[in-house]
C-alpha cells in the first residue's frame, strides 16, 4: 500500500496518522526529558527517552502533495495535535477556470469547461477573467454602449444592481434606473420644484440604494431611495439655506452613517453643511461652517472625507474631519484638473491633466503612494489634446481596473504583472465635449456620464463600459 492510499486532503492540508508498531527511525536531534514508557509526541522532542525524536513518523520533512499543473508540493511536518502530520506549503488543486492553465491538477489544461471554452483557445473574451494569462482582465474586448444623446444637466450614481441617472427637465427633477449592462429599467419618478430655473451641475452621491442630489438655482437638495428591484422613489426635497444660495460650485457627498453633507463655495468661501438622511429639510435652516484651514484654489473635487484641490501650480489632497478641520494634507503632484475616486475597497485613486494626457495615483491612508501602487503613472493621446477638459475615473476592484473619462474619451486601464498600467481599453464618444465627466462603479460595470459646459441646449452623453453583453 502506497502512503496516498491511507491519507487525504483535510482542511488544514495533508494529514498522516501512521500506527506506532509500523513506523521507525527519524534521527537522533536532541534527547528530551521523558522517561520510558512515556508517549511519543510528533513535537521535536524525545518524549520516550529512547534516545530517539518523533520515531513514530518516518515521513516527517519529506515532500508531500502534487506537483502537476499549478499543484506545488509541500513537506511534512508535525500537526498542533502532536499525534499526526500535516502537508505545509503545499498548493493542491482548485476549481478549473478558462485560462489556460491546469487549475485542477489532473494534467490537463481548462478541460470539462465545454466548446465556448475550447473555441477561444485561449483567446480573451470579456467575462471579467484572464483567458489568455498575460495578467490583464478583459483586456481589448471591453465593451462600451453609449444611449442617445440628452439635452439636460444630468447626474448619476451607483445602487445595488444598476445606477441611478438625475435629470433636470425644466422644472422638474426626474429620475430613472439602468441596470448593470446599460439597459434602461423603464422605472422612474419625478416631483416638479417651484423657482427651479435650471442647473449647470447635478451632483450625486450614494449609500447603497440612499442617493442624495444637489442642483438648481437656488441650490437644492434630494433623497432618493432606490428598491431592489431598482424602482426609485423621490423622497425628500429641499432647498439649501440661503448662504448657498449663490453657489457655482458644489457638490453633494454621503456617509456610511447615513449623514449628508453638502461642501462648496458658499458665501463666497468654502463651507460644509451637515444633516442626517431622515432630516433634508434642515439644509434649509443650517448655515455652512466655513473652512478656514486650507487655501483650496480652484478645481476641486471632493470623495468623503478626502479633498483634492490645485493652488498655483501644486495638486494638494487632504483628508477632512467631521466638522471640515483637517486632519492630514499633502502635495502630491503639479498638474491640472484634479480628481479623486474612493472605490468600495476604500483604493483612493487621484487623476491629474495635462494638455496631453493624463496621471493616475493610489494613495494610501497617509496620502502617499507605495511602489506597488501607481505614483503618477503618465497615459498620453497623440491625437486629440486635452486643454479644458475634465478628467475623472473610477475602480472596478473586480478586475484591478481604472475607467477614465478623459475628455471626449472612455479609457480603461488594467495593472500588468510587471505592476505597470496598460491601456486595455480606448474608445471616443462621438461628438462628446468633455468639459465636465463623471464615473461611477456598480459591480464590474462604469457608467461615464460627459458633458458641454455652457452649450444650449446642454448636452449629456451617458456610455456604460463593462461586460456588457453577459
């Protein structure tokens, strides 16, 4: 009888319990305090006082496991119990995926997978895997639908399942719901604003299906509750106190504690109001605490409670306490246009502009970038410059993938093994200005929104970019 006919796998790794009148001889290491007739132990230790160590295992440190496919082995060594062995450092198999490779160890590489497997031979398809094993996901068959064009201040935001798209028609807020492969839910509501005179921006933020906007002129603001079966429900509207009233920048940010907070400029400096989700209307009668220990500059871009801002020619990024003091600032680069995206793994990534291209930095939690992580990783375009564009991105953690919104592009940018980015994806939207851009992430899909500035009709362009088809 072989030693693989009387062990198996258990869920510490390879486990061996031999007989004590089978086995002999493991060599003399040093002799321990234990008087004959004592027990052996499997622990290093002559426990039997026969001048001999763990005897009663004559496998111990001899390699154990497969070494097929990606099965690598490992050596035997005592288990905790003291009475058995168990395999350390041994790879065994796993569940065979279409990649290439002998996941399962049986010698044969993406078999019982069926013909869609065997038909790419390897080839990448987008199912957010690896199929052709060169360390990028989905590379070059990422899929982008884009819906037809909107006339409207548009603003959008991630729920479970899909994503939430805000317009304003007029006098009228209206909401609707798509799913995670672009598909429009044909679910919507809508609640007519007296006073509403139109909105250069729509700002959103959300906390699983709980959505906050902010828009308008005068500045409003709304709850939105989104339901599983993405149907929305207006919930709560109202109009900020009267200090924002004048607002040209602001935006609308929430909390996994379910407060809302709208940051800004507001009577002519930047201020934060904060409010809980149950209680909106109190933006109405909160005046904003003024945030007088940074210089922002321009540009800014806020994910809580991150900030990132440009003065003269530094792109600063701070983190903000509860009350909108800062807690820790640090100039992290000197381009352009800069913005922020704190991803579901709480990855905060930073992109910069410049008249080129543009740069890509993840941040640790001291606001500096480690070397495994991009430290302004440089992406360029030969063909069409990036002067008074926006850039924006999000993480797809999936896939350890960035989408951009650079200007009139979609791009999408996957870590090779060598820890570099590689553009996997690089498409433009027809006709898209870019002046502003968004991207949010629900699952493994981005939805980018882009629009003109100051064209009228103001022109939204809404693309979706994932694996969209399965």
């Amino acid at each position: 009888m072989t030693w693989f006919e009387s062990v198996g796998w258990s869920s510490l790794g390879l486990s061996v319990a031999l007989a004590l009148s089978t086995v002999t001889g493991c060599a003399k290491v040093d002799p321990g305090p234990g008087q004959p007739g004592d027990a052996e132990v499997c622990d290093g230790v002559d426990n039997d006082g026969d001048d001999s160590i763990d005897e009663d295992w004559p496998l111990l440190g001899t390699p154990c496991g497969e070494q097929t496919g990606e099965c690598s082995q490992g050596l035997f060594a005592c288990a905790d119990s003291g009475t058995e062995l168990e395999c350390q450092g041994a790879v065994g198999p796993a569940t065979e995926v279409c990649d290439g490779l002998d996941n399962d160890c049986n010698g044969t590489a993406d078999d019982g997978l069926g013909t869609a497997c065997d038909a790419t031979e390897n080839e990448e398809v987008c199912d957010g895997s690896d199929n052709d094993a060169n360390g990028l996901i989905d590379d070059g068959v990422l899929e982008v639908l884009t819906v037809p064009t909107f006339n409207n201040r548009a603003g959008i935001a991630p729920v479970p399942g899909g994503f939430l798209f805000a317009r304003i028609v007029g006098d009228r807020l209206v909401v609707e719901t798509y799913d995670v492969t672009g598909s429009p839910t044909r679910l919507d509501d809508s609640v007519t604003i007296a006073g509403l005179t139109g909105s250069r921006q729509i700002e959103a933020d959300s906390v699983g299906g709980d959505v906050l906007l902010a828009f308008g002129n005068p500045l409003t603001v709304a709850y939105v509750s989104v339901r599983p079966d993405l149907s929305p429900t207006i919930e709560e509207v109202s109009s900020a106190q009267d200090d924002w009233f004048s607002s040209f920048q602001f935006q609308a940010v929430f909390d996994d504690d379910d407060a809302g907070r709208l940051f800004g400029r507001a009577d002519g400096a930047y201020g934060i109001t904060s409010f809980s989700i149950a209680n909106v209307a109190a933006v109405a009668t909160t005046a904003p605490t003024a945030i007088t220990d940074l210089d922002f500059g321009d540009l800014v871009s806020i994910e809580w409670p991150y900030v990132t801002w440009r003065s003269g020619t530094a792109v600063s990024v701070a983190e903000l306490g509860e009350d909108g003091q800062v807690a820790l600032e640090r100039d992290v680069a000197s381009d352009f246009t800069p913005s922020l995206h704190r991803a579901s793994d709480d990855t905060l990534g930073l992109s910069t502009r410049s008249n080129d291209g543009y740069s890509i930095y993840e941040l640790d939690d001291d606001l500096t970038c480690s070397s495994q992580r991009y430290c302004g990783e440089e992406f360029t375009f030969t063909t069409d410059a990036l002067e008074e564009r926006a850039v924006t991105l999000g993480y797809v953690a999936p896939s350890d993938t960035w989408v951009v919104a650079a200007g009139p592009w979609i791009d999408a940018v996957g870590r090779a093994t060598d820890a570099q980015g590689v553009s996997i994806l690089r498409e433009r939207v027809a006709d898209a200005i870019g002046a502003e851009t968004k991207v949010v992430i629900s699952g493994s899909t981005a939805a980018v929104i882009m629009s003109s500035r100051f064209s009228a009709p103001p022109e939204t362009f809404l693309s979706f970019v994932g694996c969209l088809s399965e």
